[in-house]
C-alpha cells in the first residue's frame, strides 16, 4: 500500500498517454485502414479487404523497393558492424589521440542527414566530385562512377552514405564492449603463445558478443526504416531505381493514396518484427550452445 | 620488443588519422565551396578559391527566413526535449521502482516504440481528429511521442542504481511521492538528464520528416527545411547552398563540442544494457 501510494501509477499515465495516442493507436488504426480505400479525392471511406495489399504485391514496382530495402538493410548491417568493430579494435589500444579521433569518427551520426545528402551529393558528383577526383589521382580512373545516376550502382552509392555515417557510431558501442574482454584472458594467452586471429576468436568475439546483437539490430532497424539518407541523395531515382520502402511510403501519401500508404507502412511493421524477432533468436541460441 | 610494439603503435596512428580524413575531407569541401564563386564552386573540387568571398554568408544571411527558421528550431527543440524529458523520467522512475507485473507490461510497451516504424499516414489522422495538425503544439507532442521509449529506456537503467533506501528515509521524514521524486531523486539523475536533453533537442533539431508530412506552412519550419527549400532554389548556386549548409551545421556542431561526453554516455549506455 505504501508502494502504490509513493510510487503513484499517475506518474506514468502523462508518458503512456501521450506515447499511446501519437504513436501506438496510429499503428493500430494502421490495420483497419490498411483494409480501406482511404483516400484524398473520395469523402467516404471503403472496406476493401486485402485489395490494397494485392495491389502491392501485384505491382512489379514493388518487388524493386523490397528488394532495394532489405538490400540496403544487409549490406549496410554487414558493412558498418565490420567496419565499426574494426576501427573499434584499432582505437582500443596503443593509440594516443584516441579521445580526438573518437570525436573525429563519431561526427557523422550527429549531422542531418539532410546535409549529409547534399554533402554527398556534391561529393558523388560523376565529372566533379572528389570522389572521381581522387580515383583518377590515385590511378584508378576505370573505377570512376556517376555513382548517383546509374542505376546499377546508386544502391551502392546510398549504402556506402551510410556506412560513413554510422560506422562511428558502430564503433563507439563495440569500444564500450570491449572494456568487458579481460585482460587476465588476454595476458594468459599471450603466455601460451596465441596468435592475434586465436585471441580474436576465442577470446574477443565471445566477450563482445551482447555488442554484437545490439550493433546488428540496431542497424538491421534503422536500415529497414531509411528514409531521409535517400530521400536528400536521390529522392529514390534515377527512375525508381533507389525507391526504398519508406520513400515510396512517402510518395502514395503524397499522391493521397492513404489507404495503399497505409497497407504499406502495415507490411513494414509485420517486416520488422518478424526480422527483429529472428535476429534475437539466432543471437540467444549461439549464446546459449556457448 | 618494446621498440616492435612502438613501431606499431606509431604505425597506427598514422593509419587513423589518414582515415580520420574520409570522414573531414567532405567537410572540408563543403568549407571551401562556400567562399567560392559560383563558377569555382561548380567544380566542387578541393582547390583553394582564388578568392575568399566571405559575402557568400552575407547573400544567405539575407534571407530573413533564416532567421526566423533558426528559433522556430530552437522553440521546438527545446520543447520536445523539456516534455519528453520529464515524462519519461517520471514514468521510468515508477516503473523501476515498482516492479508490478502491469508496470513492466507497460515497459515493454515503451519498449515496442524503439522498433516498431511509426505509421505516418493514420498519425495525420489522430492529428486531424485532435486538431493539432500543422500547429507547434501538434510538433512538439509528436516528438516526444517519438523520444519517449529512449528515453524512459535511458533513465529505467540509471534509477536502478540509485538506492532505494534514500527514498524510504525520504519518506519516513515525511515526503510524498512527488516531492520524493522532484527534490530527492530527479537531481540525482542529472547526468542522464543532460544526455536525453541533448540527444533529443539534437535529433528534433536534425528531423526533417515530422515537418514534411506534418507541417505544411513554411512559417512554421525549422532551420534544416528552411535549408532544403533553399537548396531547391538556388540549385545552380553551390557557393550559396554551402554556405547555408555550414550555417547550419554551426548550432550542431556547437552542441556536440559541448556535450560530446553525455552524447557517448548515452548512446552506449542504452545500447550496451539493452
């Protein structure tokens, strides 16, 4: 009694309330209008059943921002857990403007993606860009792209964006996990004579595995999300070629066609869960087995 | 041995500050682009300008929108920032310290916000039936919804290391569960309060597609759509639109010199718990 009197259920209603009604009864309304034919240009709203969902599924448009979204999810996920982990073992140790360079490689994550696509645009740019530049400096001119405006490559384009800008962020959560690896471990198995690739196998990899899970989900999630990285670079072009799920989103509502609009952010919500759910399971279950 | 590990080490160093460069190097650029003329920015090259034209700045600076874009970023911010701060506080310091099995639902709850995607087509809809479509307060509201599961995440880790014997002396001198919680514990929780107010205020400050879908009169918008509706103007002008750019990035890159240590804390602290 004393519990529920000091610690009052009143304290929780302002966060709850607000969180549920801007953003937990829009998603559930979600499903019901995902089932209408909501739109701009008609008053009344429809029951439709599933017909926006077989739309979308029947539009070969589709296939192309469900394929470029979870390519983009992959990717980015592989490159900038790989890339973090490796700058994060390089600034672990043996470095010593590492407070500096830090701050260097973290930068990015804190800019607007807003200006990070007009930065890059103007970095990408096919004959004046500095990328191209520097590939012919270096000798490398065959490699020189119009890395926006081919479609064959501006996923590619978009990916490596934003493995610029999060790798920092990447690192900084594996440099706070590898405080946890042991140095006695460590000190031990120097002794026995372990190579670099043994230590970083056996010891490192196990220690930081929590960091693991939490870089790979948070990046599978923000990935799978993506929208402002892309809509500043492309807006989803040339064509539809870089459209991502949350972009083409954007361009129904835009178009006042809520009730598709809907059907798709619904798709994305189920995406989501399922994909979040699976990489927890994969994460525990190697735990668990050791 | 020692001077192998050295070489190394030194070797390493020089390594990431050549990297560090990936990261400065469009920085950099954007700098340089915007004292050029327009012809030289239209290279987009690294060069030096063959003048500096800091009247770039004053050509933007011009534009009265700028201006008014810049407090109508910090209103927002600010709010958003102040209102999510304490109501997650609140709610995480109840559901910390009273772990019933409906307050942890109602964590998870919280929870659920930091993955599921935010429906943006039946948000409008709740909006419109609250009538708080297009107006600040609808703005603000919106963003704390938003921050909220991070935050109330954020400061659920950090009570749980304050311990529960300063609330029952509290409480036997004679403090109710509000003054409890104001004057006793929100102090103690400072350092998380300072991060959830900066990352907050950073990433309202950042956002652009609340006010894309949400806020459709220009008088209204922030310094970032401001920024965006310029670049659509003067697309041709890379000198201008650079010079915008880095006028923009100032108030960021300010708020990352100063609170740099709490963005890191925070971010790794939520992310290495959970």
């Amino acid at each position: 009694m004393y519990v529920n009197k000091i610690y009052s259920k009143k304290f929780i209603l302002p966060a709850l309330i607000l969180f549920f009604l801007l953003f937990l009864l829009p998603s559930f309304m979600g499903f019901y209008y995902s089932l209408t034919n909501w739109n701009s240009m008609s008053e009344k709203i429809k029951f439709i059943g599933l017909d926006n969902f077989k739309e979308i599924f029947n539009d070969s448009g589709s296939f192309m921002f469900i394929k470029n979204t979870l390519m983009y999810a992959f990717f980015t996920t592989v490159l900038k857990v790989a890339i973090g982990l490796g700058l994060a073992l390089m600034l672990n140790e043996g470095i010593k403007t590492k407070g500096l360079l830090r701050t260097i490689y973290f930068l990015p994550i804190i800019i607007s993606n807003l200006i990070v696509g007009l930065m890059f645009q103007q970095v990408l740019h096919p004959s004046n860009g500095i990328l191209n530049h520097a590939l012919e400096f270096i000798g490398l001119s065959f490699l020189t792209q119009a890395w926006l405006e081919d479609p064959q490559w501006v996923m590619w384009s978009t990916i490596g964006v934003e493995v610029w800008k999060a790798a920092g962020f990447v690192m900084i959560i594996f440099l706070a996990g590898l405080q946890t690896v042991s140095k006695e471990t460590i000190e031990a198995s120097d002794m026995d004579g372990a190579n670099y690739w043994n230590k970083f196998t056996k010891i490192i990899i196990p220690s930081i595995a929590p960091s693991i899970l939490i870089n790979t989900l948070l990046s599978v999630i923000s990935g799978l999300k993506v929208f402002d990285v892309i809509f500043a670079l492309t807006n989803g072009g040339p064509g539809r070629s870089s459209e991502v799920i949350n972009i083409t989103i954007f361009n129904q509502f835009s178009m006042g066609n809520y009730g598709y609009s809907t059907a798709l952010g619904v798709l994305m919500f189920i995406f989501l869960a399922v994909i979040s759910i699976g990489i927890i399971m994969i994460f525990t279950r190697k735990e668990t087995n050791g | 041995m020692v001077k192998h590990r050295r070489l190394v080490n030194l070797s390493k160093e020089v390594f990431a500050w050549l990297l560090s460069l990936v990261i400065l190097v469009p920085f950099l650029m954007v700098l340089l682009n915007s004292v050029k003329s327009v012809t030289e920015a239209a290279t987009m090259s690294l060069s030096l300008p063959s003048e500096f034209l800091f009247s770039n700045y004053l050509e933007v600076l011009k534009d009265k929108r700028i201006y008014s874009s810049f407090f109508n970023s910090l209103f927002l911010s600010t709010a958003a920032s102040l209102i999510t701060l304490v109501v997650s506080a609140m709610a995480a310091f109840v559901i910390s310290r009273n772990r019933t099995r409906l307050n942890m639902v109602v964590y998870s709850i919280f929870l659920l916000g930091l993955v599921a995607p935010m429906n943006y087509v039946t948000t409008m809809k709740v909006m419109q039936m609250l009538n708080i479509i297009n107006t600040y307060t609808g703005a603000y509201l919106l963003y704390s919804a938003i921050f909220i599961p991070f935050t109330v995440f954020l400061y659920f880790g950090f009570i749980g290391s304050i311990p529960k014997e300063l609330d029952e002396s509290a409480v036997i001198d004679g403090c109710g569960g509000g003054r409890l919680f104001f004057q006793v514990i929100f102090p103690l929780l400072k350092p998380v309060t300072v991060t959830a107010i900066i990352i907050n205020f950073l990433n309202c400050w950042n956002d652009f597609i609340i006010p894309l879908y949400f806020l459709n009169s220009s008088d209204k918008w922030g310094m970032i759509m401001v920024m965006y509706n310029y670049f659509s103007t003067y697309i041709s002008s890379w000198n201008l639109v650079s010079a915008a750019m880095i006028l923009n990035l100032l108030p960021i890159i300010v708020v990352y010199a100063i609170g740099q240590k709490y963005i890191i804390s925070g971010m790794t602290a939520g992310a290495v718990k959970g």
